[in-house]
C-alpha cells in the first residue's frame, strides 16, 4: 500500500513540474505572439497543475491509518478527488466553450498570431503525450482511479493542443484568424465528453458496485473449492480505490463447532485471495447447512451473476 501511494506521489510530481512549466511556456509565448489561442491552452496547463495537487493531496491523505471515525481508512478519498478532477475538466471546456462562442457571436476579430505559436503549440503535442503516456502507465500499475483521470486528461489536453496547432497554422497559411475559434469549439464538445465519462465512472465505486461482474464468480469458484462448504450467497463485493471488500455468506454442517467451523471460514478466505489479488477484507459469515432467512435482501448467489 506504502509502495502505492508513494508511485502516486511521484507520478503527480511529474505532472505537476510539466504542466507548470509547459503552462508558463505556452502562455509566455502566447502574448508575445498574439496568439489568445495558446494562451487559452497555456492557462488550460495551468488548470492541470491544480489537478495535480490534488491528486498529491489526496495520495497523502490515503495513505493515512484507519482510525475510530474511519475504520476502513481513507482509501476511497482517491475516489472522491476522481470525481473533483471530473468537475475540473468539464469546466474547462466548459470555459473552453463558452469563450469562444461568444467570440464568434460578438464577431470579435482576432489578430493572426506570430508563427512562434505555432512551434510552442507543437511542443505542447509532444508534451502532452509524454505526460499522458506516462500517466496511463502508472495508472495501469497502481490501479489508480485518479491518475487514470489524469492520464485522459492529458489525452484531451493534447488533442485541444492538437486543434490549436490546426487554426493556427491554417490562420497563419490563409491569414484567417476565425479558424482558431472554430476549433476550439469542436475541442470544447471533446473534452466535456471526458469529463462526463470520468464523472459517471466514479459512480459505482461510491454506490459501493464494482464493474466487473466475474469477481463473483471467481468468490464463489473459490468456496466451492473448499470441503465442507456448501450454498455460498450473499455475496457483497466493493471497492475502495483498488482494493476489494468482500463479504459472504457460506453454510456448514450444523454439528461442527466454532472452531471448526471458523477453520473452514478461513479456508475460504485464503482460497478467496489466491483467485484474486488486491483484497483489502473478507468478512465471512457462517450458517448451518440448510439455514433459511426469509428477510435477506442484499447480496448476490451464483443464480443471479
């Protein structure tokens, strides 16, 4: 976990140091050019610096122990920051959007910037793509929700890039400055999409679901394999960040007593861990065989997965 949260920490470091420094390049180079294109995209870096921080924040935060008042500990604060960076990134296409629709509406004419913005927003291109490569990878690895966030992020900031690199150099080849913005609402509609798609991903983890369904087979493959188990139900499975909290009903022959019973109950759980990684807790509950509660409600049997 320590290992995690430490990947995390660095990974938004980086993030941190090249947005800012490729913010401070683009919006520089941006006034001197004329180009409110590039300094729309340099501030737009500068908006990723502030989601990074986050990100640093709550990577802290996480790693922090579970105590009276959160006896699960502070896990599921990544998923929290998921859903603020999804907020971050609609309003800035939002932003995005909305500027330059009122530019075309008003028909404010735009000075056709100098071909040094041209170079700036291809080394943004690049940039972007390091960082979004990078991000991805250590996504993957640590099965951050956050840094996943990020990463498609970065995959839209490099893309508004990518439209901004487009108008300005059909404005700077035919001298129409009009182009930039027309872009730049296309962009605008593509980064609102992601920030929508982050936002309803983050939904599950909060409803205490999880998206891939064949853990459950994978519990009750497990308990199967275990003698002395029979009609495992009940299963409840959540996440917080990457982890796994597993909670099962099994039944047991009724004329055991505690400790054998509680020996079959931990067999289960290890046979449960081998079949899958990244358990953070497994509650077991043990019944007699052929127990009936006719008020359970919650939970899942292997007739309904």
């Amino acid at each position: 976990m320590a290992e995690r949260i430490n990947i995390i920490i660095k990974a938004s470091w980086v993030g941190i140091i090249g947005n800012l420094l490729l913010a401070l390049l683009k919006v520089s180079i941006g006034f001197f050019s004329g180009s409110q294109a590039v300094i729309g995209d340099g501030i737009d870096s500068l908006s990723d610096v502030a989601t990074y921080l986050i990100t640093l924040l709550t990577a802290r935060v996480a790693q922090k122990p579970p105590n009276r008042r959160y006896p699960y500990g502070y896990s599921r604060a990544e998923t929290i920051a998921t859903k603020a960076l999804a907020f971050f990134i609609l309003f800035a296409g939002a932003q995005i959007l909305y500027n330059n629709a009122k530019d075309l509406v008003m028909g404010i004419s735009r000075e056709i910037p100098n071909v040094l913005a041209v170079y700036v927003t291809l080394l943004s291109v690049f940039g972007k793509l390091l960082l979004s490569w990078w991000q991805s990878s250590v996504a993957k690895k640590t099965q951050s929700s956050m840094l996943l966030a990020n990463a498609r992020n970065m995959q839209a900031d490099m893309i508004l890039s990518l439209a901004v690199l487009l108008g300005l150099s059909v404005s700077v080849y035919f001298g129409i400055p009009m182009i930039d913005s027309l872009m730049a609402l296309g962009v605008s509609g593509w980064i609102i999409k992601i920030g929508y798609e982050i936002f309803m991903e983050s939904n599950t983890e909060l409803m205490e679901g999880v998206d891939d369904m064949s853990i459950y087979q994978k519990v009750f493959d497990a308990a199967d394999a275990v003698p002395g188990t029979y009609n495992p139900h009940r299963a409840r499975i959540r996440k917080m960040s990457n982890l796994y909290l597993i909670d099962l009903d099994i039944e047991v022959d009724g004329t055991l007593n505690v400790a054998e019973s509680h020996q079959i109950g931990e067999k289960v759980e290890r046979e449960i861990k081998l079949r899958i990684t990244n358990v953070y807790d497994i509650m077991i509950h043990v019944e007699p065989k052929g127990n009936v509660e006719h008020n359970e409600r919650y939970g899942l049997t292997k007739e309904d997965i």
